[in-house]
C-alpha cells in the first residue's frame, strides 16, 4: 500500500464533515503548487540571498520562531 492509499484509508475512517474539510485543503494545497510561480521580484530576491558572501543561518528553532511571528 502507497503513502496516499494509507492516508486515504485513514482519513475515510474520520467523521464525514471532517473528510470534506481535509479533502478540500489537499485539493487547494495541490492546485497551488502545481501552477506556483515567483514574482520577479520574488525570484531577485532569492538571487540577491545567494549571492550574499556571509549568509545568516538559523537553527530549526529560530526558523520556526520567525515564522511563527510572520504568520501570526
């Protein structure tokens, strides 16, 4: 059995309300990065990042404490 078949499996086991909710977040999660593409200006600053000679790097927390911040 494939990853997908098993989770298929599983969320069938889920409420039917929460299958709907479930199935339409993979459907919009499949939909966008299928046809996802970087602004130009998205893509000059992915360029402009790389090119930086002493780059910071973040350990997973502080990543994930940015993001947090960012998203919330």
């Amino acid at each position: 059995m494939t990853k997908i078949e098993l989770a298929i499996a599983e969320l069938k086991k889920l409420p039917r309300d929460e299958q709907e909710h479930l199935a339409e977040a993979i459907l919009d999660y499949a939909s966008r990065t299928q046809h996802y593409v970087l602004t130009d200006e998205q893509a000059e600053e992915v360029r402009r990042r790389m090119a930086e000679k002493n780059p910071i790097e973040l350990g997973e927390e502080e990543f994930s404490a940015r993001i947090r911040r960012l998203i919330s």
